[in-house]
C-alpha cells in the first residue's frame, strides 16, 4: 500500500483494491456521487447491478445511521463502504467496493487498513487540484491584465493587477522569451529568480513557447540583464527584448521583442534587443492623427443592433489583435474563428476596407496605432496647412472614409518630410551588396499580399528557396516577417512612402 501511495496515488490504490476485491473500487462524495473509481463488476454475473445507484444507496444508509462503516448485500453482491476521515464523517469522501459474494476473506480488515494512505492520497491530491486552479486563475488574470495593456486600457489593467505581485512598472521593456518545448513553467520560474520578481511574466496565449515580460526600464541595480541571464542559464532558450517604452505603449513594446526575438533566432548570444527605430504613429503629425480619426470614425462611433452585438471598443480590439496575430487572434481573443471572421466582416463594411488586401491592412494598422499614440508627439511640419477630419467638404460633413479614398489621404501623410525620413530608415539595411536582391523578394512578397506560394512563383523558385530569402531578409532587416506580429505593415508603408516621394 506504501509504495502504491507513493508512486501512483489514489488511482493506483483503487486499481490494486478493485482487482483484490475481484470487482469494483472507487471514492463516493458525500452526495453519493462517484468521484474516482477503477474496475468492473463480475462481468461473468449474471446481473451485475447498476454500481452508482448501489453506491448512492449505500452513502445515503450510511449517513442516516450516522455509522463507522456501511455493508449491504444484493444478492450476487456486497456493496461496502467507509468513510475516508473518521473526524468528518457527514462531510467526507468514501470508499466504497462492490465485490461479488462470498466477500474474500480478510477483505474487511484490508479495507479499513487502506483508508489511511488512501485519504492521505486523496487530501493531497485535492490540494494539489487546488494548487492547480489557483495557478490557472492566477495566468489568466495576469493574461488579462496583458490584454488591457495592448489595448490601450491602462487604468483598467492597474486596477486588475492591484491585487497580483509585483507592480506594473512605468516606463518598461517588453521582453519576449522564446522556450524549449514543455519547459515553459520552468523557464518562467528561472525568469522570476533572474530579475529578483521584478517583472510582470505571462505565458503568451498565442504562442505556446513563449513568456512575456513586462520588465522595469532600469537595470536591476546588480548583476547580469535579464535577458542575458536567460539565454545563459537555459539551453536552447531564444529572448527579444524592446527598448524603453511608457506602460500605455506596452503593445508597441511587444512589437519591438518580437522582432528582436527573430534576429535572435540566428545570433550566437540567443539575446537581441530592438535597436532605435522610432514608430510611424510618432512621425505622421497632426495631419495622420486627423487621416486617422476620419478613416476610424465609423468604427468608433458603431452602435450594434443588438445588446450581444461587440461594440466599437471591442471591434477596435478586435482588429488589432487580428492585425498583430493573424488567425492566432482566436487564442488571444478566446472567441471561435467563425466569430473573428464575422467580426472582420463587419470591420471591413463599417470602414469600406478590403481586409485580404495589405494596403487596406497596412492602413487600418497604422490608424489604430496613431489613436493609441499620445496626441503631443504629434506636430505639423513648418508651413503644413492645419487640417481637421472633416475638412473635405466645404459644407464641414466628414469625408467618407472608403477604401480608395482612405488610400489617397494616406499618400498624402507618407508624403510628410518626417514619414520620408522613416521610411528610409526603414529600408537602409538593403542598400547594402545583397540590396538589389533583398529588395526584389520584399516587393514580390508584399505584391503578393504576404502569402509564400504566390511569392514563390513570381520569384520563380520553390516555396522552401522563398522561405529562406525570407529568413535571411529577417536578419539583414532585423525584423519578424514571416510569423505574427510582422513587420509587413511598416514596410508596405515604408516602400509606399518612397513611390509617393514629392
């Protein structure tokens, strides 16, 4: 009994029970409903009897009487049952056997000597079912108090996280740790002990090998960077790391990781951090915040039809987490696929965007990350005419925001001198040897709407061969391309800012 308790637990326990009793063993709560159980009851009987009504019966009988011990014969069979802790009868689990008659000698006496480590078994794996729930509930208030902060809700995900440890820090970096795999518990626990709990850590709901850090800005005051000391204590374990970002910004933040965590993929060190590129929402002025507001303005403002309908606030989320995750945005959201692709329907006709094509994407994109930016960083150029959103019609109506024309206000905010600067920034890294190269997979992949086959065929190579250009595009741009969040959007932008130069 000793050493079943400490190898297998109560199910090993109810196993060797139900094959000495030649029968059936389980545990019974106090309603009479059984909670575990392991065998069969004398399949060679000629009526073997109907065991939970049996078992029911029995714990019923047992607590009317108030007894020690519950024995009732149907014939064929003896149903015996005893309380798991003795000081908690009207409360506590049973066990309870049904063996065909006669009952085996010195059954009884085997019974009541298993209760011990029988109950001892099942306390602790309660506890640890506890345990279990509590951790699960904990990851997932962590995961949502995540969601608020790409979203932009960061008053809301202060609240939420007032109870859980640490703080949220304020400013951050956002470090994204790519695991070995079915390590991820243990890499977590390795992240909490590196940087002393300081940092925010979340086990991504999209990727299943990756933890999110939500780390303070400033060093810890001794030792190595968390990061650093990651990738040293664990094998195979790849970290991307933002550079400062305020709280409000976190989303941009997880941006900047992921890309790092694609050029980490193939850097000795298995650690990167995002080098200084400022976000297009930073550069557009006050021109983008209006192109913006007005491409925006008939999801903001949706009112659904109905009180089950999702409302502007969500549909904006919605959209966000599809343009970062891709159709991975059913785990970040926890809705079915037919629910993200019904919600991007009505995205699509409220905005008048074509959502399969990248440059509404790209747009659409751009405008969400602009009304997420705070508005003072964003200034008209000297001698830039001030606009408002509805100033298209000389009778003060907003513009319609249709596809074609949402198209052709953008040019007119990547045509902005500071946006120019971005975009060559952008692509600088392809001016290099491999530039003419590099620069020809990159049109015909965004030509092609980001889709490999097709990409593939317009470079007339395999789709493996395409891949690889695509990879090693990832490390001379230092940017994810091929795996949401990807940078496909900037440089759609950026490569549209250059056809639109004045």
């Amino acid at each position: 009994m000793q050493r079943l308790a400490r190898n297998g637990g109560t199910a090993e326990l109810l196993r060797w029970l139900s094959g000495r009793a030649d029968g059936w063993a389980g545990i019974a709560g106090s309603d009479g409903t059984v909670l575990s159980a392991s065998g069969t009851v004398a399949p060679h009987a000629p009526q073997p009897p109907d065991v939970p009504r049996l078992v029911a019966d029995g714990v019923r009988a047992l607590a009317e009487r108030g007894a020690l011990a519950y024995s009732h014969d149907t014939g064929a069979h003896t149903a015996l049952l005893f309380p798991l802790y003795a000081d908690d009868r009207g409360a506590a689990p049973l066990l309870a056997v049904v063996t065909p008659r006669p009952v085996a000698a010195g059954l009884a006496t085997l019974l009541a000597d298993v209760l011990m480590p029988l109950s001892l078994c099942w306390e602790t794996e309660a506890v640890e079912r506890k345990r279990r729930r509590v951790d699960l509930a904990e990851s997932r208030g962590r995961e949502a108090v995540l969601h608020l902060l790409m979203t932009g809700q960061l008053s809301i995900a202060r609240q939420v996280a007032g109870a859980l440890r640490p703080r949220l820090p304020d400013p951050v970096r956002v470090c994204v740790v790519e695991c070995p795999g079915g390590s991820r518990d243990e890499v977590a626990r390795v992240c909490a002990e590196a940087d002393g709990g300081r940092s925010w850590i979340v086990r991504c709901p999209v990727y299943a090998r990756h933890l999110i850090l939500v780390m303070p800005a400033e060093e810890a005051p001794e030792g190595t960077a968390t990061d650093e000391a990651v990738a040293a204590l664990v094998d195979h374990c790849v970290v991307g790391v933002s550079e400062q970002v305020p709280l409000a910004d976190t989303a941009t933040g997880y941006r900047q990781a992921f890309h790092a965590l694609a050029v980490a993929r193939e850097h000795p060190a298995r650690h990167v951090r995002f080098g200084l590129a400022p976000e297009p929402a930073l550069v557009v002025g006050r021109a983008g915040r209006q192109w913006a507001e007005a491409l925006l303005t008939p999801l903001l403002t949706h009112v659904p039809r109905r009180a089950q309908d999702p409302g502007s606030q969500e549909l904006a989320a919605t959209a966000a987490s599809w343009l970062a995750f891709s159709s991975h945005a059913t785990g970040h959201l926890k809705v079915h696929r037919n629910t993200l692709a019904a919600r991007l329907k009505l995205i699509g006709e409220l905005l008048g965007l074509d959502l399969h094509r990248l440059a509404d994407q790209s747009a659409l994109d751009l405008a969400l990350r602009i009304r997420a930016t705070p508005a003072p960083v964003c200034t008209p150029d000297p001698g830039e005419p001030a606009r408002t959103a509805d100033s298209a019609h000389a009778d003060g109506t907003a513009a319609p925001a249709h596809a074609n024309g949402a198209a052709h206000d953008l040019d007119e905010v990547l045509r902005r001198p500071a946006v120019q600067e971005w975009a060559a920034r952008q692509l600088a890294p392809m001016t290099g040897p491999a530039g003419p190269a590099a620069e020809e997979t990159l049109r015909a992949w965004l030509g092609c709407e980001g889709r490999l086959g097709p990409t593939a065929a317009e470079l007339g190579i395999s789709v493996p061969g395409a891949r690889k250009r695509l990879t090693r595009l990832e490390t001379v741009l230092q940017r994810s391309l091929l795996r949401p969040p990807s940078a496909r959007y900037d440089l759609w932008l950026a490569l549209r800012a250059q056809e639109v130069k004045p």
